[in-house]
C-alpha cells in the first residue's frame, strides 16, 4: 500500500502517518493478510510452499513473514501435489500418455512444485510406471 500511494505522489510523511494510524486501529495487518493469502493458495489452488511465498512477496509482504506463512501449509508439498493432479488427471482421458504427462507435470510446476515432485505425482495420477519400475 505504501508503494502505491507514494506512486500517486502522496507526500511520503503523509503516508507513513496515515499508514502508521490504520495499522494501530487493526485496518491493516500484513500477519493476517499473509496466512489467509496462504489458507487459500495451499487449499483451493493446492500451490507448493515455495510459490505461496513469492506470491506473499510479490504482494509487498516481508521475506520472513512470507517464509514463515508459506511454511504454515497443512500438509507437505507432495500430498497437495498429489492431489491436485489425480483432481486434473480425469481431464486428460483422451490424451496420449506422454500428452498427458507432459501438460499435467507442466500444471503442477507451474504451481511451484520442483520438476522432481511434479513428475512424480503426475506418473502416479495419471498410473504411468515409473522408468525404474
């Protein structure tokens, strides 16, 4: 917020003062908007610790703050990894195995899984063996 009021040429004074009053009185709560930024990333779009966090930062929050929201998620990586892809692997029925493999381990890293993890749920939604198998 204070980025973009001093980009609108607000005098800096003004703004930390306005700032300063709006946090007193519980108008603004970075604490509180980053665990609900991250409640809803890790649950509905099933995002990975590490893309909650540099969403977080991308909003203005703080690294430690974003760090320690992002590592508040209420399963590990590869159990929302696992989930979000056997949720999207009814979509690829028709589509050729490597088609399939490739768009849903593309999704899941997208969503800030590593390459490692994203190929891994995606073999298991999708029941590709894997090349060790």
């Amino acid at each position: 917020m204070e980025r973009r009021l001093l980009a609108a040429r607000f005098e800096p004074e003004e703004v930390e003062d306005v700032l300063t009053r709006l946090e007193r009185v519980g108008l603004i709560d970075d604490e509180a908007f980053a665990r609900q930024f991250a409640e809803h990333r890790f649950g509905a779009r099933k995002e990975s610790s590490r893309a909650v966090a540099q969403g977080l930062r991308a909003a203005g929050i703080a690294p430690a703050l974003a760090q320690t929201a992002a590592e508040w998620a209420p399963d590990e990586d590869e159990e929302r990894a696992a989930e979000l892809a056997r949720s999207r692997a009814t979509r690829f029925g028709g589509v050729a195995p490597e088609k399939a493999f490739a768009r849903l381990s593309s999704l899941l890293m997208r969503r800030g899984y590593s390459p490692q993890i994203a190929r891994s749920a995606a073999r298991k939604a999708l029941e590709i063996p894997f090349p060790d198998e």
